[in-house]
C-alpha cells in the first residue's frame, strides 16, 4: 500500500508484501543521509512508538523495547543496521513478521525525497493471516513526523543549542511528552503576544492624554 501521494504506485524494493510512505524534505541527500544515520532519532521520531529500552549491543546492531499504540503490540527486537540501498539505510530484524525497514534516499529539486519501506515478505499466507494483527499501522504518521522533525531541523538550526536541545532533550521525550512540551510553547508564545497587545494599547491611551 501506498501511504502518501508522493509515492510510487508499485513497491520501491522487490517483495511481494509491503507498506510504504515517501516524503519531501529540505535538506540535500547526502545531509538527509548523515541525519537518517541516527537511527535511535528517526526511531524514537514515530508518535506511535512508546520506548522503554534502547541498547547498543555492536558497531551497527541495537535492542529496543517498546509499545506499538498503533496496534497496541509489546514489542522487544534485535536489529542490524546495513548501508544501503545507495545513500540510504535497511534495519534487519532478528524477530517479528517485519523483515526488514528500508530508507530510499533520493535528490530531488526542492531538497530530497525519502522513503521508507516496511518489508514483511517470507511470512505464508496462512500466517500472514494469523498474525495480521502485528502490522505496523504506524507508517504514515511516522512519515508526517519524520518531515516535520527535518523541517524543524533545518528552520531553526540556527539558534544556539537547538540542535542540542532537540536531540538530547526533545526526542528522548515520550510522544505524548512531546506534545505537552509544543503545547506550552505555543500557550507561552500567545500570553506573550498578548501581553504587547495590552502594552500597545496602554502606550496609545497615555500619548493620547
């Protein structure tokens, strides 16, 4: 299945059975690769995924445990990650019916194009069916806050210690931390806007006296 217009119509790796979501990002390629490189970021980046436990156990392998709310699944995985294709990325999985995730990595004239395939072909159809209810149903909006998160990324990194802030405090955040933390910020960002409206019109009355 295709979760995003941007996508192809057919399947950007070979398998028989897959999902995936294609997104538009500012940064060039090769930036787009160094960033997907952190991969506990881009993990912990998906509003679905509640993490409990992240482990390094190799030079490219890893541990996580975590809730899937998407189809409510207690998950615990060990994965490899491997370069490729091209300038992109493929998480191997030692456990579950998700065989491996793909990030395609593509130059595009507004930036780049990336797209990320979830790959469970090697099940039977038999227990595909079976175990129907252990799909990951998180694809598209992990793709909406991937973009999101390079947008921001790539707006306001400028400012001293954003970037620093956002991984180091931000992302290690529950999602719903997360949302809590945006939501305070856009609150301060009104009463602030408010309170020069007040002061605005406090100055026009006393230069009217």
């Amino acid at each position: 299945m295709a979760d995003n217009p941007l996508s192809p119509a057919t399947p950007p790796v070979a398998s028989r059975d897959a999902a995936w979501v294609t997104i538009s990002v500012p940064q060039d390629a090769d930036t787009l690769a160094r960033l997907c490189r952190d991969i506990e970021a881009v993990l912990r980046t998906n509003p679905y995924l509640y993490f409990s436990a992240w482990k390094q156990t190799g030079p490219s392998a890893y541990h996580a445990e975590f809730e899937n709310q998407s189809n409510q699944q207690q998950v615990s995985v060990d994965f490899e990650v491997a370069p490729g294709p091209d300038r992109g990325l493929t998480l191997n999985y030692a456990s579950g019916i998700k065989k491996r995730t793909i990030f395609s990595i593509e130059p595009d004239a507004a930036g780049s194009r990336l797209t990320i395939t979830d790959d469970y072909e090697g099940l039977s159809d038999a227990e595909r069916a079976a175990r129907a209810g252990e799909a990951d149903k998180s694809l598209h909006a992990w793709g909406v806050a991937l973009r999101a998160y390079f947008l921001r990324l790539k707006r306001w990194s400028w400012l001293p210690g954003w970037r620093w802030y956002i991984r180091r405090m931000w992302i290690p955040m529950k999602p719903s931390a997360r949302r809590i933390v945006w939501l305070l910020y856009l609150i301060t960002v009104v009463e602030f806007l408010f309170f020069l409206f007040v002061l605005l019109i406090y100055l026009i009355e006393q230069q009217s006296k």
